[in-house]
C-alpha cells in the first residue's frame, strides 16, 4: 500500500466490512507466532466466523494497524468495529466467559464452550 492514509483507510474497511477480524502473524490455518496462534485457536475453538489478516505480507498493514489501534502489539482482535485487545487480554476474557458474552451481545455466533484442562 502506498500512504500511511490509504493503509489507515484500508484496515478501517477491514474492520468495518467484517463482523470479526484478527490482525494476526500467519494465517488462521497456519499462525506464525504462539500470541497469534492462541488467539486464533480460541475463535476456531469457538467456531466464530474471523477474517484474517496476515499482517507479515505488508509491513506498512504491520505499522499501520498499532496506530489504528494505539495498541503496541499483534494480534488484535476486533467485534464488529470495535477493539477487543491482543492475545493476553483475549485469553483472560475466554476464561472468565467475558469473551463468549460480548460475542452474544453483539450478536456474533458461536458455540459457548470453554476449555477443560
């Protein structure tokens, strides 16, 4: 992508346009960091429906989403339109049932499970 202002206008489509996205390293098949790959794993686990964005194709996707955000790290998940958190927060949230209920209020399908360890 060319500007910083294409690259900005560009992940707002992406978040606006899908009811779930995960700014991730790798792809939901294949993440490429264990943070991405936890994420992912909770939304598989889930069976939400996610777009993801792989965001080591394209450093200028890389930089641009932790200014859209004002968050330092990847992944970031976002519910329709809005920022949830990164893998840390994501994880938390799953294992108090707090992820499963934003899912439910803002109307996002999924199975409600948690994990059994």
């Amino acid at each position: 992508m060319s500007d910083e202002q294409d690259v900005q206008d560009w992940i707002k489509r992406q978040v606006a346009e899908n009811d779930v996205v995960l700014f991730m390293k790798g792809a939901k098949e294949m993440p490429q960091c264990g943070f991405s790959a936890q994420t992912a794993y909770i939304l598989n686990h889930l069976g939400v429906d996610f777009k993801d964005v792989n965001v080591l194709e394209d450093m200028s996707v890389r930089e641009g989403i932790k200014t859209f955000s004002n968050w330092p790290t990847i992944p970031q998940l976002y519910v329709k339109g809005e920022f949830v958190g990164g893998a840390d927060i994501i994880r938390e949230m799953f294992q108090a049932n707090e992820l499963q209920e934003l899912l439910t209020s803002k109307g996002i399908s999924h199975n409600n499970q948690t994990l059994t360890a």
